[in-house]
C-alpha cells in the first residue's frame, strides 16, 4: 500500500467513525459566550469519551463484553516511543503514552492508538501481526515505514505490518480537524500561507493539537479530506 | 596507539556491543512473555536511531507485566 491509498482509506475510517457517533468526543466552546451567536471555535478531542466510544464498539464487534481499555503513561529511557498498544489476552487493552510528551502531543497519541483498536477491528483490509520472534525486525520495519509515512511519498510501499498503523494514523489527524470546522481552518491556511499574522502554532493552540501534526495536515490531508465531504 | 585513540575505540565498541545485547535481550523478552500483539509508534517529529527504539522498547516489555514506578495508570474504562 502506497501513501496515498492509505489516505484515501483513513478518511473513508475517520469520517465513517465521526458521523457513526454524531461527534459526541468532540468537546466545544463558544465563539461568542455571552451573545446569541451559537458559533463553536474551539474544539478539541475528549479523549475519555473517544475510549468509551472505541470499546463500546470493540464490545460490538468481537463479543467481549469484558473488554476494557486502560490508560498508563510510562518514562522512556530515550524517549524514542510515544505510544505502544498492548493487548494482554484477558479482555484488556492498555495504551501506554511517553510521559514526557506534552498534553497536545499525549492527546494525540492517546487517540491515534484508540483509531489503532478500530482500524484493525475493521475488516476492510488485511493486517500483518508479528510474532513475538520478529520484534527486531518490526522495529525496522516501524522506523522505515514512518519515514515513508512523514514524507508522504508515493515512491516506497509500507511494509505489510504498517500499513493499518498508517491509516490509524492518518485517521487521528483528519479527526482532530472537526468536519463542521474544515473549510474555516481551510481559510486560516490561507491566512497563514499569506502571512497575514496567524501561524500554524496558534492553529495548533486552536485546536489543541502538536504544531507538526497541524502542518501535516495542512499539507497533505486537507484537500482531499474537503473533497471527500464535498468541502468546496 | 595513543591513548586518545585507544579511548574512541573503545567507546565504538562498548556501544555495538550494547546495541547487540539490547537486541539479544529485547528477542529473549519478547519470546518469554509470548505477547499476542504489541504495536507502538515512534517519534515522527525527530530523528531517531534503531539502537534507541530497541533499549525503548525493551523497557516497555520489561515493564508490561510486572509495572515500576515508570509506568503510572491514568484513566480506565472500567466501570463507564
């Protein structure tokens, strides 16, 4: 699977998941608090709702009513690792986040493993495991293919193993940009493109999610996020 | 060989053999504790080497089953 196809299936994931649960993760503010304008500007992911979302569905799909998803944060000696998911066999699903990170970057993470459960939880496309004798080789494999990912080329194919992380992690990014909310973050890019005084940073701020993640979205998923909700 | 020299080789060699004994171990881990599936994500925002994802994720196995003080529990589904 080559970069853009991975796109093309996280948005289909992405948009399917928002108006599955009506965006009822996403938390609001209003515009204008004190007036009758009811426009919402700032939104963010609720990440305890996006869990509760995800295994409810999990529950759905695999009939484990036992299943439960545990959070912990963990200190790594490099801080090479974010985020890792691991699945213990006894109805438990524990997402572990690099303690250092920051809230923006932890939310991020968080979520992208939640959108890991239910990418993988869908049967749309196949997805390699590897076994426990082949974590070496999954390291390369992790390293390589999100190289090929953050650069967003069409050049190298994912390794077969990373393929469903790509389109997690595609999915997490067009989910931090609400759908109500696409066209005007798509005008205060061109602002930001005008250098008419508004940054990625405070887009960032905005939509309380790490600068890189705003610039990567601005680059490579906005427009076809747009087309694909007929964004004009 | 001077003295200097014989440092850099040293310290060449002391790192390829911690890179082979992580790897060796993190194999060893990662058999014993015979997980069904672990999936992580690295860092996409800085350079990164695979000597230093290999000591990473060796501490998250070391630290799967039997939690330290490293690793702090946040927030459950459990009872929601």
């Amino acid at each position: 699977m080559y970069f853009t196809g991975a796109l093309g299936e996280s948005l289909v994931i992405s948009q399917e998941l928002i108006n599955r649960e009506g965006a009822s993760f996403l938390d609001s503010s209003p515009l204008f608090p004190d007036s009758s304008d009811n426009r919402f500007f700032i939104n963010k992911i609720n990440v305890d709702n996006l869990a509760v979302i995800v295994r409810n569905y999990l529950r759905v799909i695999t009939n484990d009513n036992q299943l439960e998803i545990v959070f912990k944060t963990i200190k790594f000696p490099n801080s090479t690792i974010y985020g890792a998911l691991h699945k213990d066999g006894k109805s438990e699903v524990t997402i572990y986040t690099n303690l250092e990170l920051n809230d923006c970057w932890t939310r991020f993470v968080k979520c992208k493993e939640l959108m890991q459960l239910y990418v993988d939880s869908n049967n749309t496309h196949s997805y390699r495991e590897y076994s426990s004798s082949e974590i070496i080789k999954q390291i390369k494999e992790v390293i390589r293919s999100q190289g090929t990912l953050i650069s967003a080329d069409d050049v190298y194919e994912f390794d077969a193993g990373y393929e469903s992380e790509a389109i997690a992690f595609l999915a997490t990014i067009d989910l931090f940009f609400p759908k109500e909310d696409k066209l005007f973050v798509h005008i205060l890019g061109e602002m930001i493109a005008e250098k008419k005084g508004y940054t990625n940073y405070d887009l960032a701020l905005t939509y309380k999610t790490p600068e890189f993640i705003v610039k990567f979205y601005r680059k490579y998923i906005e427009k076809m996020s747009m087309a694909l909700l007929n964004i004009v | 060989m001077d003295t200097q020299t014989t440092k850099i080789r040293e310290s060449v060699v002391s790192n390829d053999s911690r890179s082979s004994i992580n790897s060796k171990e993190l194999i060893e881990l990662a058999k014993k504790l015979n997980y069904s599936s672990l999936r992580f994500m690295v860092a996409p925002d800085k350079a990164i080497s695979e000597e230093a994802v290999i000591e990473d994720t060796l501490f998250l196995l070391k630290n799967i089953d039997t939690p330290t003080d490293a690793v702090k529990e946040t927030f459950s589904t459990k009872g929601r």
